[in-house]
C-alpha cells in the first residue's frame, strides 16, 4: 500500500514540490472532519435534550404545531417536544384583557356642522328615533381556547414576543387603504358592530337617563353572540359603559331636557312624600277613631247589661211586692231630686180627694262663692 502510494506521489510529484502542500491539505481535512463531526454530536446532544424543553408561564398557553399543524395545547409545568424544525411552540397570552371603544366624533363648533355621517366610520351613533349619541366603553375579555384563537383569527407569527402582546400588522387593500388585520383588529370591528345594532334599539332619552343598564346588557349579548357565531376561541368578561353623551352642539338643549327630568322627578318625589304622609296620618286617624268607637260600644253595652241586671231584679221584687218596690222607686227618684244643684225645687204632692199641696223654701240663704286668691290679698 504504502508502495503504491509513493509510486503515486513520485509519479504526481516527480520534483517534489507539491508534497508539504499536501500534507497541509490532508491535515486541514482532518481537522475539518473532526471540528464537522463535534458539530453533529453537539446537535444531536442538543436536538435530543434541551432544545425541545420550554416551560410554560403563568397566564399563558403554548400551542405546538408539528410540520405547522396544532398537535397539543399546555397550559402548565415544563414540557419537551422534537425541536424545530420538527415542532414549533407558539405562545397564546390568556389572561384577562382591556379593549377600549370609543365613538368620539372630532370637535366641531356650533357652525361647523357635517352634512352627512356615516354610524361606525365618522364614531357616530344613531339612535331609534334618528338622533346621535356618542359612547365609550371598556371591554374585558380572555382567550378561552388557544388553539381557536391561533386558527381562525389573523394572529401574528409570535402572538406573544419577548413577554409582551404583539400588535395587529398593518396592511393595505385594493383601494389603498392602510389599515391593521389580526385579533384586536377583529374584536374591535366585532364590538363596533354590536353597540351600533344595539343603539339602533333605544331612543335618545333612555340612552341619557335610566336606560343606560338595558343598553349595556343589550351590547354584551350582541357582541357575545358575534363571538360565538365565529367561533374564535374568545370569551366576553364584562362590558362597561364609561359615558353616553349628545353632540357637542346639541348639548345645551339635551342639558335643559335633563334639567326638566330634574325637576319632573323633584317633585314626582315632593308628591309621593306628600302621599305617603297622609295617607299614614290617615290611616293613624282611622286606627285612632275605630278605637274610640270600639271603646264606646263597649261601654254601651256594659252599661246597658248592667242596666238590664238591675231592671230583672228589680222586676222580680216588683212581681213579689209591688208596692214596697214603687215606694222605694218613688223615694230614690225623689232624692236625686232634691240632691239636684237647681236653685228652685219644688214638691207637689198629693193631700187626698184631688187635691195637691205646694211647699216653698221661703228665706232662702244666697250661695256665697269662695273668693279668689286675689281677692283674698
């Protein structure tokens, strides 16, 4: 072999120049080889271990996707894959998240006044009975299924960069307009439609007073509804009203209609006080004379038992003597005659034979009043 090899060489090289040219080239290759063959160890060591472990954080999911199809959602705890390119880890934020919408129109003066608005474009409001309103909300939401969410919205590539949400891209379309597509752009649109519809539903008044309750139910379940209808992976936590307010230049008149409520219900609530009062002096009035009335009755009928008492016994001592009852009759009925505070009593009695004798107090002495305690210093 070796033989070979320098017939080779002697017959490649017959003057000898090429020969530490060569031995350089074969010991670069080596070193080459080796440095290769630490390079694949080294990848396959990593392929096979850390390079496809990732722990999951708190308020996150990972969605991974195997040759770009959603294979496992984890929510939770350390986990290892095959590592890319074999698999991809997609980080999904499921926390709860804020969304403000508002319909602010731009500030306009008294003579500034648009000719045409469009509801939803120019952030104005048509309400049931054609007048506009302005609003703004707050709207709190979560992402319920990861995986949902990362299929059928326009997510970006990374929802999630360096521990922070990524934004909706910005793109263009036929027309030129520049605009932005993803989840929040969707969400937005979604909930733009839902207040919209809603609105459409009330008259102003109720917008501005007490109905603003019914309206905000009223937009959560339209927008919850839209939510459910696409099916994005998206739940609907709260939806707050911040403000309800008439155009600025309308406002005056909306503020002396409110003015007006004002008083209405100022003295709706003099008039119920007012009611409320009588109708409780009344009913104390009614309460205090059926108990007089019930007190009397009772009394009336104490007195006339004890009056029928008195005349059965009476009755039955006249059924056994009459004459000793009429005398003692006709001698008490007399002594509360006599007993009587009258000046001038008189007493006629019968003498016999028809006749009746008269007697007279003659010399009667005057009643002497007590005298005062003034009179008497």
């Amino acid at each position: 072999m070796d033989s070979n090899r320098e017939i080779i060489e002697s017959a490649f090289d017959r003057s000898g120049r090429y020969e530490a040219g060569l031995r350089s080239l074969v010991k670069c290759l080596r070193w080459a080889f080796a440095l290769l063959l630490v390079g694949i160890i080294g990848t396959l060591i990593y392929f096979v271990s850390w390079g496809g472990y990732f722990s999951v954080e708190p308020q996150q999911a990972v969605l991974v996707l195997r040759f770009g199809k959603i294979t496992d959602t984890v929510t939770t705890g350390g986990h290892w894959f095959l590592p890319y390119p074999v698999n991809k880890f997609i980080r999904i934020q499921t926390n709860q998240q804020l969304l403000n919408v508002d319909f602010v129109a731009p500030t306009l003066s008294e003579n500034d006044v648009p000719n045409a608005l469009t509801p939803g474009k120019d952030d104005y409001l048509l309400t049931a009975d054609a007048n506009i309103v302005h609003t703004s909300w707050t709207v709190s939401y979560r992402v319920s299924n990861p995986a949902k969410y990362y299929r059928v919205l326009s997510t970006p590539v990374e929802p999630v960069l360096n521990g922070r949400i990524t934004a909706d891209p910005e793109t263009k379309d036929a027309d030129g307009f520049m605009g932005t597509r993803g989840p929040v752009t969707f969400l937005r649109n979604a909930f733009k439609q839902a207040v919209i519809r809603a609105t459409a539903e009330f008259k102003v008044d109720d917008l501005l007073s007490s109905g603003q309750g019914r309206y905000s139910e009223l937009v959560q379940r339209n927008f919850t509804q839209l939510l459910t209808d696409a099916d994005c992976g998206i739940a609907v936590d709260t939806v707050t009203l911040n403000r309800v307010y008439p155009p600025a230049y309308t406002k005056s008149a909306f503020e002396q209609v409110t003015a007006a409520s004002t008083t209405q219900s100022t003295l709706r609530n003099e008039a119920e006080t007012y009611r409320v009062t009588t109708e409780n002096e009344t009913i104390a009035q009614r309460a205090e004379i059926l108990a007089a009335a019930e007190t009397y009755r009772k009394q009336i009928i104490a007195v006339m038992k004890a009056e029928t008492i008195y005349f059965q016994s009476i009755n039955a001592e006249y059924a056994s003597n009459p004459k000793t009852v009429l005398m003692a009759l006709y001698t008490s009925a007399l002594t509360e005659a006599l007993q009587a505070s009258v000046d001038d009593k008189f007493i006629l009695g019968s003498a016999g034979k028809g006749t009746r004798k008269i007697w007279f107090q003659l010399n009667r002495e005057n009643k002497v009043k007590a005298p005062k305690a003034e009179e008497k210093k």
